[in-house]
C-alpha cells in the first residue's frame, strides 16, 4: 500500500488540520501542500503556524491559511466562526484531520484536580466534536459540489492504563466518536476514521516520556502518508475504521 500511497495527489483539495504547528500535524501538513492541497493551519501559537506557512511556500506549495485558535478556550460561538470563515474564503471543505491534543498530566484519578479534568477534556475531546459539527456541512457541500468522498480523521492514542486520567479518558471518547460519526455520515460519502501512529518523536512524548531514547522513535514525517491516505478520499468505502502503521506496511 505504500507505493500506492507515494502516488496520492491532493491537487486542489482544501484540508484543515488542527495542531499543525509542529509534531505530526506540521509534518501532515507539509506532505498535503506537497501533493498540492492547500491547507488550513490550526494551532494556537501563531509563530508556529507562520514557520509551517513559510516551508510550505518556500517548496513552492500553494499559500495556506493559518487560523490562531486556543482549543482549550474556544467557545461555541468560535466554532460558528470558524465555518463561516472557510465557507467565505474557500467556499467549501474537502477534508479535516482532528490531530491536536494536550497530555495535561498523567495522575492517579482520585487526586486528578477538576479544574484540569475539564481543560484537558476540553482540547482532546470537546474540541474535536465542536469542530467536526461545525466543519460537516462544508465537507457536504464539498461531496456534492465535486462528486467524491469528504474525509473526517482522528489521530487517536490508545492509553487505558493507570495514570493516563483524562487524557485517557478523553481518547477513548474519540474513539466512540469516531464510529458514531462514521455511521452516521457512511451515506453522505464522508469517510469517518482514525489512525494511532504509535510512538512518535514528538515534543508531545517527550512530556510524556521524560526518559525515553527519543531517537528509536518515528519521526512525525515517518507516519504522515497514513493519514494522507485517509485525508485523500482514496478509501472510498471503508469508514469507522481505526488503523495502525501494521496497516500500511
């Protein structure tokens, strides 16, 4: 399926992907423009977002659009924003990848302080669900204006073992979501998946893993294809699925 995946053309396609100012979202990002889509860059911290800009024009990718939002503080209203901005600059949405995430911190559940329980269920899982709503009826418009399948991906992380807390909590609510919508929208030729990447050398695992050899790790550009190849449309069909890098080897 590599080869395959190696051959995936993005020309044209409008694609926002969340926490694209560094780790696996920048390096999903870089290898969408690369294929010629343009993408939406979301993440909170502007000057990120701006370095991610320049590579992508300095390799000659068509212009993104960089959108500043704190997921952690984001409102309904911001959502409805949000839509009403793409609807207006581009008219449409071709594909979203729910990536970013916040560990928060890894404590025993009886000590887990509520004010952070909240914040960090906010970001990995209020957030996604928030987005994805508001980002449905232009990917719609999309599947009907152009006759092809829309794309919803979660980047999700199965961590159900003492300490994970909320974090844990919030993607096995992903997870769910993930099939609920899959479901729901199989009719409107949305294809609905996640994919676990596994341990990746990210700024993210590194909190996480304080100790660990970073370097025996993949690098977020070793597991960006996967997640083109479920942003693509080229899995017409197959939904409510969630794949790992044994998928694609």
């Amino acid at each position: 399926m590599n080869n395959d995946i190696d051959q995936i053309k993005l020309d044209d396609k409008i694609i926002l992907i969340t926490g694209a100012g560094d780790g696996i979202g920048k390096a999903v990002a870089l290898d969408c423009a690369r294929r010629g889509a343009t993408v939406i860059l979301l993440g909170k911290t502007i000057h990120k977002l701006e370095h991610v800009y320049d590579e992508i024009v300095a390799a000659g990718g068509a212009e993104p659009a960089i959108y500043p939002m704190d997921l952690a503080g984001a409102t309904a209203h911001d959502y409805d924003d949000l839509h009403d901005n793409i609807e207006k600059e581009f008219g449409r949405l071709d594909a979203l990848l729910n990536n970013a995430g916040w560990l928060g911190a890894s404590t025993p559940m009886e000590m887990f302080d509520t004010e952070l329980w909240y914040r960090v269920m906010q970001v990995n899982l209020n957030a996604p669900f928030l987005l994805t709503r508001a980002c449905i009826p232009l990917i719609k418009k999309s599947t009907r204006e152009h006759a092809s399948s829309g794309a919803i991906v979660f980047t999700t992380d199965a961590k159900t073992s003492a300490y994970w807390g909320a974090y844990g909590v919030a993607k096995s609510g992903l997870q769910t979501l993930m099939s609920i919508l899959a479901d729901e929208l199989e009719s409107q030729h949305i294809m609905v998946n996640a994919f676990d990447p596994g341990p990746v050398r990210t700024s993210f695992r590194t909190r996480a893993y304080p100790a660990e050899d970073a370097t025996a790790m993949n690098r977020p550009e070793d597991v960006s294809a996967p997640f083109v190849y479920l942003i693509s449309g080229e899995c017409e069909g197959v939904t409510g699925k969630t794949f790992t890098l044994d998928d694609f080897k």
